[in-house]
C-alpha cells in the first residue's frame, strides 16, 4: 500500500484533513466589485485577510449587461497594483457587441492582468429571463474564449455545471457545451457551488468519460445567509438538500451559530473531496473571509509571509 493509499483511507476512516497531510492543496477566491464606500471596506479587508494565504488566483465578478464593468476593472487594477495576488477578470457575452468585449480585454491586458474568466453571462433582464445573444456579440462562451484568444494569450477559466446548467438541454448537451469551451483555449473549469460532494463526484466521472482532461476545479460557497442561498439557488439551478434545511432551521436571528454551522459544512464538503482526490479549490467569499479563512486552514493552506506587491507584466509580454 503506499502513503497516498494510506492517506485516503485515513481521510475516509474520519481522522482530520491535518492528521492526513495529502499533499499542497491549491485555493482561489472569488470578490464582487464594491457599490458604496463600506462595501469598499469590507473588500479589501477580506483581501487583506486572505492575501497571505497566496491563493492561485483571485477573481472579480462582472455585472449582468456589464453593469459592473467599470468597478470590476477598477478593483482588478487595485489588485494587480496594490498587492501580490494574481487577478483574474469575468467577462460576459451579455449586451456587447464583439469589438466592445474586445477592447474590454486589451484593456485588461495593457494594466498587466493576464487571467479571464470567461462566461456567456444571464441575460440583462434578470435570471430566470431567456438568454438572446447581442447582435454582433459573441453568443456563447465558446464563441468568447476563443475571441480573446484571438486578443492575446490570456489564461483562460469557464464555467461548469454539477448539476446541469438550467437551460442545458440535457447532461450530455451540457458537458458538450463544456468541451467545446475547452477546445476554444480555456484551461480549467470551475464549477457553480454545491452542497452535495457526490453531485460533483458523480459529474467528474462524466466529464473524464467524455475525454475531457483539463482541471475541474470544485467551487465552494460558505453559507452566510441560508434564506438568500436558497432563493438564488433556485434561481441558478442549484439543489439544497434537505439536511441543510434542517440544520439551519430556526437560526435567522442567530448569526454566530449559523456561521459555525457553515463552516461545517463546508469543511465536511472539501474533506470529502480531498479524500477523492481534489486538490484544488475556489471559494465564493460573498468579499469575507473569515469562513473562507478557517476552511482554508482545516485544508492545511497556511498564510505565507508578505511580499511585496508584484510588479505588472509589460503590455508586450
């Protein structure tokens, strides 16, 4: 039996992640552009707070028809500037025409940000709402990934679907979707949260039986608000399971148990995926980090001396 042998039935016989070393785990976070001057605040307290962890990478997300355009790029050139974290910027199909989401990444590319998650985007009148492709936009994520390809080398991150995207016309469809993005030039793809780990177990195994070899990276999203997951959940085609029903019922008024409670469950999830093989990680931090911190600590990823922040890679490069 070797070490990995031994380690996984350590992990699986319920000794902590800590007690059972797996080797490096790798984690990335995810932040949402500020709208006011608090909001401003607490972002880059959790950016602070989760910088010394050296993250792989952060990401910033992109409003629906790009209503966030500005901010995203504005707290992305904060990053690259002021810190030294890899930023990653989202791009949308939605309500641009190609040559527009094209100046969007050379823009990205000339202030030194070199990683794009690319994403079709919901439609601009809300989720729920049909997505209709922009006249003269790129009308799928495929379609975007290799058009920035086309601008410049970016590294280039997708989405994936546990579950099956909502609007996917089956799961096979759906991992067809899935490839042809890889095909385009992406690199990894990350998944939407979960809550059950054989929901991503399950569709990892689909995913290598139809060929595909590029990094699945399981997203993880600490519950802050259970009400407010719930209800998007709906919306995004994600499942809550009945458990987590029971476990939060009745904390609406108690916000520090129902933050221990999610830090349960969230360790319990990654612990489980550890213990089938993952070791990469990318965490939906809602901009905190103290939920995001502590899983992270359980998994063994430990904050690192400061650096100095990095300079920016030349637009040439």
């Amino acid at each position: 039996m070797t070490n990995a042998d031994t380690t996984l039935d350590a992990l699986r016989a319920g000794l902590p992640v800590a007690e059972a070393p797996v080797g490096p785990i790798e984690v990335s976070f995810e932040f949402f552009p500020p709208k006011t001057e608090k909001m401003q605040e607490n972002l880059w307290a959790a950016i602070k707070r989760l910088e010394p962890l050296n993250p792989k990478f952060v990401s910033c997300t992109y409003g629906a028809g790009g209503s966030t355009r500005e901010r995203t790029h504005e707290t992305l050139v904060d990053i690259r500037n002021k810190t030294n974290l890899e930023p990653a910027a989202h791009l949308t199909c939605v309500s641009a025409t190609r040559e527009e989401v094209d100046e969007v990444a050379r823009r990205y590319w000339d202030a030194g940000i070199r990683h794009i998650v690319a994403l079709r985007g919901d439609s601009p009148e809300g989720m729920g709402e049909k997505y209709v492709p922009h006249p003269g936009g790129y009308a799928y994520a495929a379609d975007l990934v290799a058009g920035l390809k086309k601008v410049a080398d970016f590294e280039i991150s997708v989405a994936a679907y546990p579950e099956i995207h909502p609007e996917a016309q089956s799961a096979e469809a759906d991992i067809d979707n899935l490839k042809r993005k890889l095909d385009a030039g992406a690199t990894r793809a990350i998944t939407q949260y979960f809550f059950n780990p054989e929901d991503f177990l399950r569709f990892r195994d689909r995913v290598a039986a139809a060929g595909i070899t590029a990094p699945l990276v399981p997203g993880i999203l600490p519950v802050t608000n259970f009400g407010t997951v719930c209800r998007f959940s709906a919306a995004c085609g994600a499942s809550v399971p009945e458990w987590m029903h029971k476990l939060f019922e009745g904390l609406d008024d108690d916000p520090t148990t129902r933050k221990l409670i999610a830090a349960t469950v969230a360790i319990e999830t990654a612990r489980k995926l550890v213990s089938e093989g993952a070791r990469e990680f990318h965490f939906y931090t809602l901009n905190r980090a103290d939920l995001t911190y502590a899983i992270c600590h359980v998994l063994g990823v430990r904050a690192q001396a400061a650096a100095e922040p990095a300079e920016p890679a030349p637009a040439s490069a």
